[in-house]
C-alpha cells in the first residue's frame, strides 16, 4: 500500500472531520499506521471544511495538510464548483462523490476513478438525518479496495454505539454495496 493520502471536502455539520477520523479508525483496524486531522476556515455550520487521512504501512512522520492527495472524498456535491478542488491531486486519482447522478466530464487530467453514491438519500433512509459521511466511507473502502467492509463498520465503533451506531453500520454497508463507478484512462 505505502501511503496513501485522503483529502476530505465536505460544509460544516456533515461529518467531515469525523469521516476522517473513522477511516484512520478503519484502516488501523488493519493494522496501519494513521494521520487524520482537520483544517478549520469559519467554524460554523454549512461553512466549507476540510479534513485529512494518512494511512501508510510504516510510522508517518508528516505532519503537515496533504496537498496531492491519492483520493478526494467531496460530501457536499456544490464543492465540485471549487476552482482548487482538484488541485495536487496525483496520477491515478480517485474522486469518492455525493451525487445522485455520475460526473458529467473528467474534472481533472489525473482523475482515474470516480466512485458517486447518493449518500444524502442514504443517510436520511438509514439514520434520519443528512449526515452522508459513513455512506461515503464504505462507497472509499469498495471503490479502491483499500479496507475492507469488516475494517469499515470496526473503526465506525470506535466513535459511536447503541442505535446510532447500528444505523451508521446500515449505512456504511450501503455504500459499499450501492456505489458506482465510473472510470478513464491514464
């Protein structure tokens, strides 16, 4: 694996951050070694957010935000508007996307691969609330294969129990299940 870097686009209240830290969560199920953490910008509700997970296979000395990243994860659809969206993302690239339709053109020349869920319509199915961040962690882990649905749903109980935790494991299944992907040439 060596390392692999995600960046996380997402607006305040829909999970970002936490999204970062389940998949850190997830992949130290593995058994290896995470980074995850948050850049704020205004701190408030529906303002856009950034987060950020390192997974390597050996201790990660980097401390610093990614700036070519492996794959982006963007939960909120209106961020594919962002001029820098794309920017520093490498060769081979993956785009996980909230959308309910797939992406009308290759956003950017180093886009391979595209996994696209409905992960708002998921989430309001399966925990009531528009929180789409497990969804779009399960549509990560089967669109690159770099965890598995098992790893996913261990590191999801690290941060939640009882009936939230059960419908977020609903939902996190459902988006390994349910993503399509769409792909281009290098």
């Amino acid at each position: 694996m060596n390392t692999k870097e995600i960046r996380f686009h997402g607006r305040g209240g829909q999970g970002a951050v936490m999204a970062a830290k389940m998949l850190a969560s997830a992949a130290a199920e593995e058994g290896k070694c995470v980074a995850s953490f948050p850049m704020y910008g205004f701190e408030r509700r529906g303002m856009p957010v950034i987060a950020f997970t390192r997974i390597a296979d050996q201790p990660i000395m980097e401390k610093t935000q990614i700036y070519t990243p492996d794959s982006l994860m963007v939960i909120d659809p209106s961020l594919l508007a962002l001029p820098t969206l794309f920017n520093g993302l490498k060769p081979g690239g993956v785009l996980i996307l909230n959308s309910d339709k797939p992406l009308p053109n290759r956003a950017s020349e180093n886009l391979e691969k595209v996994g696209w869920i409905n992960a708002t319509h998921i989430a309001l199915c399966e925990i009531g609330r528009d929180i789409p961040n497990t969804c779009l962690i399960g549509a990560l882990a089967a669109t690159t294969g770099w965890l598995s649905l098992d790893s996913v749903i261990k590191g999801l109980r690290d941060y939640l129990s009882g009936d939230i935790l059960e419908s977020n494991i609903r939902n996190a299944t459902r988006g390994y299940k349910e993503v399509e992907v769409q792909t281009w040439d290098s």
